[in-house]
C-alpha cells in the first residue's frame, strides 16, 4: 500500500510518498514558489536520485500534477502508475476544537476546514487548496486530515483560556491551539523510548525550534501548555514573527505611524523576530556567522531568541514538577549548537546539565542524539522530526479502520525496534565523514 501525504503552504507544496508495505519512503520533495512566479520542483525517488525541474505553478492544482507527474515519470519516478495510490493525508494547521484526532475528509469535515479559515487564515487556505486539488485529481481514494491542533486538545482549561471577556472564547473561540502537534507527538513518543519508559509514564519539554518555532509541556505523555496560541505568533521568538510582546505596541505604532491593521498584522507576522532585530537575516546559521564576524545584533538576536526558550524551559519546569528530558527538533534544533547551547547554559541548577562537546557534535539530521552529561538528572535530546511518517501512519489507520485517537494509539515508531531505513543509509554515510558523530548517538536502554 503506497500513501501519498501532502502539506501545501501559501506558496510551497511538500509531498512524500510511503510503502506502507515495505516501510520505506518511496519519493519526496517540495514545490517552491507556487502562485508567485520563477516555480520550480525538487523531487527525490528511491534508487534514482535527486533531480530538480522548473517550472511555473500559477496555483496548488498546477503544481499537484505537476508532483503527480514526477511521482509516476518514466525516467525519475517511483511508481509507474498512480493507481498504486491507495491514500492521501492532508496536513492541515488547525482543526480548532472540533477535531481531537485524524479523519477521513468529506463534505462535513471540508466545510468545518473552511469555518476555521478565519482562525489561521495565512496557514488553512493554502492547506484547503490542496484538499481540493487532489481529491479533483484523485478523486477515487480516501483523502485524510492531520490536524496540527489535535495533540493539543488535551490541555486544560487553565492553559488554554486568556483572561479576556469569555464571551470572546464562547462565541468565537478565542483560546490558546498551539501548533507544530505532529512534530511534537512524534517526538514525545520517541524520547519515551530513548528513556525506555512507557509514553504516559513521561514529562516532557519539547522545542521544536525552525523558522517558525515553539515549546510544549508534556505531562504524563500528553500535551498540557504550549507557547504558540490563538495563531501561531504567540510564544517564542521566530525568523520573522515576534513572538511574546505587549499587545499594547502594536496600536501605538499604529497610532505613530498611521499604519492600517492589516500592516501591523503583516509586519508581526513577516518582519518581525530574528529578522526584526536583525534588519537582514532569518536563516539561524547567516546569524550564527555574523555573530562570530562582530556583528552586535546577530548577537542580540540569538541572546534574545535564547533567553525566552530559557523562560519557557524554566515555567513549564515549575507547571509540571519534574521532567525527564528537553528535547530539541526542527531545522534549527536539529542543526543549530549555538542556540542549543545558549539556551541551555545556566539550567544546572534545575537539573539540567549539557556537555558542550557533544552538543557541537551533535549536528545531524539522519540519527537521535543525547547532548546531556552523564550525571545530569534531565536528559536532553536531539531528535530530528517525522511529521510525514505520523500523517502516513494516521492516514493509514484510518483506511483500515484501526486509527484512534493519539492518547490511545499506537505508533510503529513508538517502539524499541523502529528503524527509519533513508535515515539509518544516510547515517552510515555520514559516520564515514564524521566518524565522532558516534560519540552522541543515543542508546536505548
């Protein structure tokens, strides 16, 4: 069984195509600058390499057969033939409090999707464009939904609810969401295993630090706070959103500058965070190498992006009692030492000790690694994310009617003897350029 799994951005469609049957990722890439000119596709198929095509997207139908027609190419494809898809699954970034778990899309859950535009109205659009084209496509398949908010549906109240008019909250569902769920469930399931405890036995704080980025208390393997609110601005500081700030600046730059809502909206949004201090860089190794150069607010820029992960480290260590690991994932997690290590200096006294040796060898995206001493009573974990394989996974389940919801199901790599095969290839190679990546390699125990 071949499933197809789609996560389609404003301008950006990512796809991965999985042989459920083999347990292997059969294709993948992305499709950049859809609707806005110069597009082009960056396809991978297993066995037959990289390969990289432009071509013009003027919309998400465009630029899905234009993945269609990579997947099934003669000369670069995986499959021969589309009808090898038996299933779809559809990243979509909110589902509000109507969805708790992955479901099979029809008429119901698309118009629900479209009610909750208004809620993520940069992130569900694009995310229903794409729904839309490929049941047009393929329109003889089951098409699934992954909801980014679901994992958080088990926060309280508490949590969750602003001290605003609750009326807001009641007739318009203004409320803390959270986001980046996918990652984060996956993750969460994978430091079980590296601690070699069982998944609701385990308190977590997880940091999924990218472009956009945001932390998660875990309390007995269930999502109970995180950073990211009503939209994904809230909380940590991003590449370009702001994060946590005084809701009060906005109407006085506003007010100073005669600048219309929609302005603000989009400067919070898109010119804000890293590249707000920074007036240049969003990429977290551009500010890494300027930083190193003398430039002072590439420095400012990382001081502040760590200390407000320190913050959240330090209240979500309070609100949960105790934690058995951190854990860092995502593009910048995964691949930045200098935030990590920013981050992390001064915890010792909350249990919390790295070793800066390891945590600078620990730069890889094909292994799990531990960058804690020894002795530190807190583990803290690198594990690059899987976001595709839960999608996969859900979509899955759901087709044969095994699918429950996440504080109930269980996931193949939730257990000792997963192997992510790409990943595992990949390291190997890599051990033979960096053969002291071995030192921090995880190792269940």
């Amino acid at each position: 069984m071949d499933i197809l799994t789609l996560n389609c951005g404003s301008s950006s469609l990512k796809y991965q195509l999985y042989s459920w049957d083999r347990r292997e990722v059969l294709s993948k890439g992305i499709v950049e600058r859809v609707t806005v000119g110069g597009g082009f596709i960056e396809h991978y198929a297993r066995g037959k390499g990289k390969v990289k095509k432009e071509q013009d997207c003027p919309n998400h139908k465009v630029a899905l057969e234009l993945v269609l027609s990579m997947l099934s190419h003669p000369a670069y494809g995986a499959i021969g033939d589309l009808s090898r898809i038996k299933a779809v699954g559809h990243r979509v970034v909110h589902g509000g409090e109507r969805f708790a778990q992955s479901v099979i899309i029809d008429e119901a859950a698309l118009a629900t999707f479209k009610e909750l535009a208004g809620l993520a109205p940069l992130h569900n659009p694009p995310n229903i464009l794409g729904i839309e084209a490929a049941r047009a496509a393929l329109p003889d398949v089951p098409h699934c939904a992954v909801m980014d908010t679901a994992w958080h549906q088990t926060m309280p109240p508490a949590a969750y609810l602003y001290a605003l008019p609750y009326s807001w909250y009641a007739r318009h569902g203004v409320r803390r969401y959270g986001f980046h769920g996918t990652s984060f469930l996956y993750v969460a399931k994978r430091a079980a295993v590296l601690l070699g405890k069982d998944p609701f036995q385990t308190n977590l704080i997880l940091l999924h630090i990218g472009n956009g980025a945001s932390a998660n208390a875990v309390r007995a393997g269930v999502s109970v706070d995180t950073s990211m609110g009503f939209t994904p601005l809230e909380g940590l500081v991003m590449g370009t959103r702001a994060g946590d700030h005084d809701p009060a600046i906005g109407y006085y730059i506003m007010g100073k500058e005669n600048m219309p809502p929609k302005e603000m909206e989009k400067a919070l949004n898109k010119s804000s965070g890293i590249l707000g201090i920074t007036e240049k860089y969003t990429d977290r190794r551009d500010v890494s190498q300027a930083a190193e150069k003398g430039d002072e607010r590439a420095r400012l820029a990382i001081e502040v992006e760590a200390y407000r992960i320190k913050k959240y480290i330090g209240s979500y260590l309070a609100a949960l009692g105790r934690i058995d690991a951190v854990v860092f994932t995502a593009g910048v997690g995964e691949m930045n030492p200098v935030i990590r290590e920013a981050a992390l200096s001064g915890l010792e006294g909350l249990g919390i000790r790295f070793d800066p040796r390891k945590n600078t060898l620990a730069r890889t995206r094909n292994a799990e690694t531990v960058i804690s001493t020894e002795a530190s009573p807190v583990k803290t974990f690198v594990i690059p994310t899987d976001e595709e394989l839960v999608m996969t996974e859900d979509t899955q389940a759901l087709l044969v009617g095994s699918y429950q919801p996440h504080t109930r199901f269980s996931y193949s790599f939730q257990h000792r003897d997963y192997v992510n095969h790409e990943r595992a290839e990949a390291l190997a190679h890599e051990l033979k350029e960096r053969p002291q990546l071995a030192e921090v390699i995880a190792r269940l125990p």
